[in-house]
C-alpha cells in the first residue's frame, strides 16, 4: 500500500515546509523511498521536478507521480488548498487513490490563530473519513498560554471525531534563530543539512532530535504500511546517562 501525505493550510506561517522536511529527514535517516513533491501556481519551464504545476494537473498526471514511489509528501503551496480540495471533488479521487492501492494522510499545520483553523474543517469536510490526520502544532513562545483556544474549538472536537494525532513541533529559541539569521538559512533548509549539528550547534541538535521524536510517536499513523527501512539511524550514547537519542 503507497502513502500520500498532504500537508495543506492557507493560513500563512504555519510551518508547512519545515514539517515537509522534517517529515523527509525521518524517512532519510531510515532509508525509506519516499518523494517530496509541491504544488504551485504558474511553474516556470526552469523549475526544479519537485514542483507540480496546479493549472497543468489532471487525476492522471497525478496518479502517475504518485506510482513512482511509496510514500510521496506533497506540501500546498500556501493559496492553493481549496484549489486541490476542488481538484479532489471534482476528480473522484477518493476512489482512484483507493483503485491505485494508495492511503491518505492529512497534516494540518496549524498556529495559536484561530483563523488557522479553518483549515482543519474544510479538509474534515471534503476528505471526511477517507483520510487520517495529524494536527501540527507549531510551538511559539507565546503558544502555551493560548493552547486552550484549540482545545476548546469546534476543529479540535472534530478532529476528536476522527482521532486525529497530534504533533506538537517545539520552539526553535533564541540561539538557534540567532544562527540562522547568521547563516542566512531558513529553518526548513537547515532541518536537510547533513552536518545541521557542526553547522548550528548542540541547541539545533537537541530541537531535531526532540521534532524527530515527535514524528517517531505517530510513524504507523503517517507512513502506514509504506515504511519500509533500509538502514537504522545512528544513535548517540550521552555519557552518564542511559537514554540514546536519533542522531
């Protein structure tokens, strides 16, 4: 069974492209096939393979990028969720993903913004039981004196409805911003980076192995059946202490 992972809201900065790679730093540290794709609107002809252009895609082209690996996370470029939730409708794809022997996973990024929301019931409504879903939440300094505000929402007793996981991906701090500021490097680049530890620091480290973590507890939850490791991650032994940590 091949998995599509969606990550999809409109509402800005709520971290979609640091979950992708995030997403993509686990399955690499195991060695699993997977494909990272983005939708996009106007696609330049100079483009990079990674990006699908919305005005060009049909159920076809679509089924076709989704054969040629297991596990394809494909991240909705920030304006075009309702566009792929129409596309979604239109194209009958609840039964073609179903005929291709491919399952759903929706990831709903979201903030302390209400408005951020919105999101998680529009894509409750069109994917309704046909989908699992994580809810992300990006941690803020600011997030922990108003994460009752998602507790006590409508989106959230939806999402109990449909026992959807929920990942919480932690605040970056201070020094680690400082960093990358200095580097000029975006966070969801530097999550990639090969030598983040070296590059960044211990703080940078500690942040990827706690996200890391994070993605551990809802594994089979995201990447079903599809998970198929090559390898084993490295584990780092911290002396005087019994716990290991993924590098």
């Amino acid at each position: 069974m091949k998995k599509l992972i969606l990550i999809q809201n409109d509402h800005p900065s709520t971290g979609k492209s640091t979950l992708v790679h995030c997403l993509s730093r686990y399955l690499d540290q195991y060695g699993v096939p997977h494909q990272v794709k983005a939708l996009v609107e106007d696609l330049a002809e100079d483009k990079p393979d990674h990006f699908l252009d919305s005005s060009r895609l049909t159920a076809r082209s679509f089924l076709h990028v989704l054969d040629n690996c297991p596990i394809t996370i494909l991240e909705i470029s920030t304006g075009l969720a309702e566009f792929f939730l129409k596309f979604y409708q239109n194209h009958q794809l609840e039964s073609l993903l179903d005929g291709a022997g491919v399952s759903l996973s929706v990831v709903l990024p979201i903030t302390s913004e209400s408005d951020s929301f919105d999101a998680v019931i529009e894509a409750a409504e069109v994917y309704s039981d046909n989908a699992e879903y994580l809810i992300a939440h990006l941690i803020t300094s600011s997030y922990e004196d108003d994460e009752k505000i998602w507790d006590r929402s409508y989106a959230a007793r939806v999402m109990d409805m449909f026992e959807a996981v929920e990942l919480h991906i932690p605040e970056i701090g201070f020094q680690i911003e400082m960093e990358l500021r200095a580097q000029h490097k975006e966070l969801a680049d530097a999550i990639l980076d090969l030598n983040a530890a070296g590059s960044y620091g211990k703080d940078f480290t500690k942040w990827n192995n706690r996200v890391m973590g994070q993605v551990e507890s809802a594994r089979q939850y995201l990447f079903g059946e599809a998970f198929k490791p090559l390898t084993q991650p490295k584990v780092v032994e911290k002396k005087g202490r019994n716990k290991a940590l993924i590098a």
